[in-house]
C-alpha cells in the first residue's frame, strides 16, 4: 500500500467542512456537497456491492455536464478505481475501441445517453454492468432487443447508500483516469494519469490562485480532456462550486460569469480574444 493521498480526499474534506455549500451547478440548478457526496457514495456502495468485493482498475463514465456524470466520477475515485471519461457525442466505433483498450467491466451513465451507450455495447463481446443512476427501472429497457442481452442492466432501485464514506487505500502508482487521444493516427491511445500526479498539481493550483469555498469556477472543458481535472479537482480541494455552461452558455461567456457570479474562468485563450474584440472585457 502507498502513503499518497487518495485525489478524492479534497472533496471528502470539504463535504466534511461545508456540507451545505454548492458544489456543483449545472443551468438553474445547484447540488450542495453532501447532496453530490450522498449520490457518489451511492455509486460506489453498488459497485462494491454488485462487484462481490472486486473493485476494477478503471469504471467508464459515459456521460457530459450532467449530475450523474460528476457523480460518477467522484463514486469510483471513492471506490478505489481511476475514471475513463466517454462522451456521448462520440461516434461509436471509437467509443468501442476505448472501452476494449480500456478493458473496462463497469461502466456508468446517465439516462438521457443510454440509447447511444447501447448502440456502441452490442459490438462490446465481454459482458458489462451497466449502472445508470437516474433510470427509475432498469427493466423498461429491452436489452436483448438491442442486441444487449449480455450485459447487465443496473438503475435506480439497484443503488446502495454508504452509511460512512471511507477513504480508498491506494497502491502505489494508482490511476485517477485513463484519457483517450483523438484517434487522428487511426486507433485512440490511453494516456494514463497517476492519483499522484493529479493531486501534486492541485495542491499547487490551490494556493496559486487562493482558492477558497466562495469561489464559483467555471467548467468549459470536456470530461475528456486533461483540463477539465482542473475545474473540478481545484474547485472540490478548497469547497468552490463548478459550474457548468451549456454550449450556448459558452458562446455568451461575459454573460454567463454575471450570472453565476463566477471568481474563477478558465477556457482556451480564444475566448478571451474573442471576449476582447466584442469590447466584453472590462476592469473587474
């Protein structure tokens, strides 16, 4: 076993410390820590439970911007697995390919994705469980129908709450995630993130920028890219709230910063250029 911190424990910290803060906002609606730790934990309470006790190395989350996606990320760090991040929006050949490299058995996902999580898992061979936290019955769904009667079906009647959350020991050199590349050479690469190096990097990011629970960071990076540990990890270390723009959100950034009352943006520099042009950048 190491002695590293688990990247987890800034989170669990700050649910310990401010339970009744917001902790993550997606449009109008807010999720408190202890709201968004009692929907992880529940994630990992049915993973250990439906896992008989055999954690995985990695757990994908198919999901973007939603609650159950967060939440999932925040279950299976709490679980003792690192996270494979797989966007909905990809075409399903390279979402196949992720999960086969990956060697994923779990995968979690939000309702309003499952019909493109299906397409892509009847040319999955190996049997998965499949743990969508929102789906109020896992039995609606026909899985042998879509060609999907291998895998396992868990939803909303299947989640297990935790009735003490527990840090995860961790070995040595243990995953936080496993990012995929874009494929352009023909088959995507894993790039493996050790717990390690993530949580190094936050508590550097942490006291740069002073960190502190009223801060409200903003969250424009797709769970699949690298940046995105930052608006999450960052905000969750020090008890500040991501918040989360749609897409149309982001093409009105001056906007949405009043409205959410953001301290903290981070985006690629084109949106400031762009911000700059439109004379939306002022003092303060």
């Amino acid at each position: 076993m190491s002695d590293q911190r688990p990247l987890i424990s800034g989170f669990l910290n700050s649910a310990s410390r401010f339970p009744d803060r917001p902790a993550l906002a997606i449009q109008d609606q807010e999720w408190s820590y202890a709201e968004l730790l009692a929907s992880a934990s529940s994630i990992t309470g049915t993973i250990a439970t439906h896992g008989k006790g055999r954690i995985p190395q990695l757990v994908g989350v198919f999901g973007h911007r939603s609650v159950v996606a967060f939440s999932g990320i925040i279950g299976t760090l709490l679980a003792g697995s690192g996270y494979v991040p797989l966007n909905p929006a990809f075409p399903a050949e390279r979402t196949q390919q992720m999960i086969n490299r990956a060697g994923l058995s779990w995968i979690i996902a939000e309702e309003e994705s499952l019909r493109s999580l299906l397409t892509v898992l009847k040319q999955i061979d190996e049997p998965l469980s499949i743990l969508v936290p929102d789906l109020a019955d896992a039995g609606s769904v026909n899985l042998a129908s879509a060609e999907c009667g291998h895998h396992q079906l868990l939803g909303r009647e299947y989640l297990l709450q935790v009735d003490k959350v527990e840090l995860p020991q961790l070995e040595s050199g243990q995953l936080a995630y496993l990012l995929f590349t874009s494929g352009s050479t023909g088959i995507p690469k894993g790039v493996k993130v050790t717990q390690r190096n993530v949580a190094a990097f936050v508590d550097v990011m942490v006291d740069r920028y002073d960190v502190t629970e009223n801060d409200r960071l903003s969250q424009t990076f797709d769970l699949t890219f690298d940046l995105s540990a930052f608006d999450m990890f960052v905000a969750w270390e020090r008890g500040a709230c991501v918040c989360c723009p749609t897409q149309g959100e982001k093409m009105l950034p001056a906007k949405y910063v009043k409205a959410q009352n953001l301290t903290i943006w981070f985006s690629v520099p084109s949106t400031a250029i762009m911000m700059k042009r439109l004379r939306m950048l002022k003092p303060d």
